[in-house]
C-alpha cells in the first residue's frame, strides 16, 4: 500500500510554517498540501479542495480567530479530516477541549522531530487500518484508543521494544509472518494483512530480523528490481 497522506498546515509565522513543512517532507508518505495564514485561508482551501487534507497540523494563535474556534468549525463541517494541534499552548482546558473534540494529537512547540513523526506515522496507521477492515477486534480498538494492557506473561520481545514499535502492531506482522511459513512475505503484503502502509510494515519486518525473529532474502523476478521477503526463523 503506497498512500499518500497530504497535510494542510495553519500557521500564521512563515518561518514557522515552513519549519513544519520541512518536518513534514522528511517522514514517508506524507506531504504538505497547502500553507494557511489565517483561519480565513485555511476555511477557503478546504471549501474549494477538490481533494480534502487527511490532516491538519493547526496552531492555536492565528490572527483572525481563535484557534479553538477554528478547531470546533472544522470539526463540524469537515469531521472526516484529522487534526493535530501544534502550539505553544499550555493551558489545560484548551488541552482539555480539543481532545474532547476528537483532535488526532496534540504537540507543544518546539516540537522534537521522533515525537513529531511518531505522532504522524500513528495517524497513518490508524487509518490504515480503518481503512482495511469493515469491522475491529477488541485488541485492534484498543490500539486505536493508544490503550495498551498490562500483563505479567509478557515476553522480554513486547517488554524491551525500540522506540517506533508498538507490541500489538509487531503481534499482527508476526502472526502474518508466522502463517506465511517457507513461503514468506514482502512489506507490502504485510502491510495489507495488518492495516499499516509498506514502509512501516518494512520497519517491522526489520526490526524481526534484527532480533533474530525473522531472515531477509532476495528474489530475483524477470524485470525490476529483486523482492525483499521474509521468513520466519524455525526454532
């Protein structure tokens, strides 16, 4: 799956602005479809978009409107797209408020590029995998919901997890690898199976063969360039 997530950014600071574009631009798959001043701007771009932002990356203090109040306008006229907030902002209630609203996620500027793409790549995967499936397992809401329960018999593999990988994301690809046997699997077909984009179920991928979970080989087709696939290691 090889979809690509655009991004309006609110932001009345050009410099600021084009900061977030440039953060944008560096994580895979996503893209800026436009750059709003005021919330004027940002109202008329979504009204004539003949395809509408996935997502919105929207400050709290633009010129001619409360940020708040620009956050409650979209939700009401376009609820299908996701929004992030990305301010200074601090106060509890505005904090309180939005994540009421259904607000994706909320980072305090200057925001750290890893929690930055970490709260995009999330984004990703949750609609992916919305995406993917009609209906959702318990497990799979609660990993919608960032709710992720305890339990005693973890393994030290779920236990010791680098940053960027989630336990019942590396669940999902190990299942599908493990039913793959000798035939394996390439990022792509896993990424299907799961509910995530190619190059995050190549991430997982590669983190099993890191650990020893998983072995990478090439295939060589006729034409293009050779396939990754991946194995499951037999114990």
């Amino acid at each position: 799956m090889n979809q690509e997530f655009h991004i309006l950014i609110i932001e009345d600071d050009f410099r600021v602005a084009d900061i977030n574009r440039q953060l944008v631009e560096q994580v895979d798959g996503f893209q800026v479809a436009a750059i709003a001043k005021t919330g004027d701007e940002a109202l008329d771009f979504l009204h004539r978009a003949t395809r509408l932002p996935d997502l919105i990356l929207l400050d709290m203090f633009i010129p001619d409107r409360s940020g708040l109040d620009l956050f409650w306008e979209i939700r009401s006229t376009h609820r299908e797209v996701g929004i992030i907030m990305l301010t200074a902002a601090k106060d509890s209630e505005i904090i309180g408020e939005t994540l009421r609203g259904g607000v994706s996620d909320y980072l305090i500027k200057p925001v750290d590029f890893t929690r930055f793409e970490q709260s995009l790549l999330r984004f990703q995967e949750h609609k992916l995998l919305l995406q993917a499936k009609k209906e959702l397992e318990q497990s799979e809401i609660d990993q919608l919901l960032g709710l992720f329960p305890g339990s005693p018999a973890a393994t030290s593999l779920e236990a010791e997890l680098p940053k960027g990988i989630d336990h019942l994301t590396l669940k999902g690809v190990m299942e599908r690898l493990d039913a793959s046997a000798a035939a394996g699997v390439n990022a792509m077909d896993v990424g299907k199976a799961v509910g995530v984009s190619r190059s995050t179920a190549r991430r997982y991928l590669e983190h099993l063969v890191s650990i020893g979970e998983a072995k990478a080989q090439l295939n060589y087709g006729e034409i293009g360039r050779p396939e990754r696939r991946y194995i499951p290691w037999t114990k």
